[in-house]
C-alpha cells in the first residue's frame, strides 16, 4: 500500500472541506447588517473555492486508488470542524471570527499533509498541499484585515474543532 497516510490526510479533507463549505454557506444564508451587500456575494466566492479545492483533493485520492467520503453520514463522522444551528443573532465579526478558525482548521491541515506527503514522497500531492495552504493562509491573512487583526498564520483552531 503506497501513500497509506497521505491518502487518510487527503479523506480527512474531504470531510473537512465538506463541512466547511456549509459553515460557509451558513453564513452567507445568516448574515444581516450593514456589510451585508458586500459580504453576501462574497461567501459565494469562498464556497467556490473550498469546493473547487475539494474536487481537486477528492480526485486526488482516487487517482492514488483511495475512495474519498461521499455521503453526509462519512463528513459528519469524519470532521473536525463543528457545526451549529443557523441563527440570525450572530453578528457579522463573530461570523467572520468562525471562517477565520476554520480557515486555520484547514491551514493546519495542509501542513501536516505536506509533511507526511513528502515523508511518503508524493511530491504531486505535496504540492497540491502547498498550494491551498498558500491560498488558505491569504484567506486568514484577509479576514483578519476585516477584523482589524494581522494575519496571526500559526495553528489556533480550538473555537471550531471539537
């Protein structure tokens, strides 16, 4: 068996980037307020690219002969990222601060798969880790910025993972 643990990595994401775009499309249902023409479509854009990110992850693993999760049984048994109730109580910055942690979840995550692909020598998906990591990070670095933060890139996911 080749890439044993890149591929658990990679099905871990699978699980993960599922959910995250519902906390993604949460938000952009939920929000209310006076940036709220502005950051609706926004989400839009955010859940294109977590769901593009996990087309690219979950045709990954069955190009490495693995079988991403695809039901919401699997994501819901296999996530780290926490869900709630829909609620318009929250505010907008609290919203942002929870796409904020979820977006560490994940930046996390890309770190450990790019160390374990290239303990296994996947240098293709190593590099596929690389590159979300990198888009991931400019997330944070951006919704940090609208929260009047910097980027703070280091691990620091607790609000999120259960």
């Amino acid at each position: 068996m080749k890439y044993e643990q890149t591929k658990e990595i990679l099905n871990q994401l699978v699980a993960d980037l599922s959910q995250f775009s519902v906390v993604i499309h949460q938000t952009h249902w939920y929000m209310r307020g006076p940036e709220f023409l502005t950051l609706h479509p926004l989400m839009d854009e955010f859940m294109d690219e977590i769901n593009a990110q996990l087309d690219v992850i979950s045709e990954r693993l069955i190009t490495l002969d693995g079988a991403p999760y695809s039901t919401l049984q699997e994501f819901i048994d296999h996530t780290g990222i926490k869900d709630e109730v829909g609620t318009y109580e929250r505010t907008i910055p609290e919203r942002m601060a929870t796409l904020v942690s979820g977006y560490r979840y994940l930046a996390d995550l890309y770190k450990k798969g790019i160390e374990v692909a290239g303990e296994e020598g996947d240098d293709s998906t190593q590099d596929i880790f690389t590159s979300f990591n990198t888009d991931i990070e400019k997330k944070i670095w951006m919704l940090q910025a609208k929260l009047g933060f910097a980027p703070e890139i280091a691990p620091a996911y607790s609000e999120m993972t259960r």
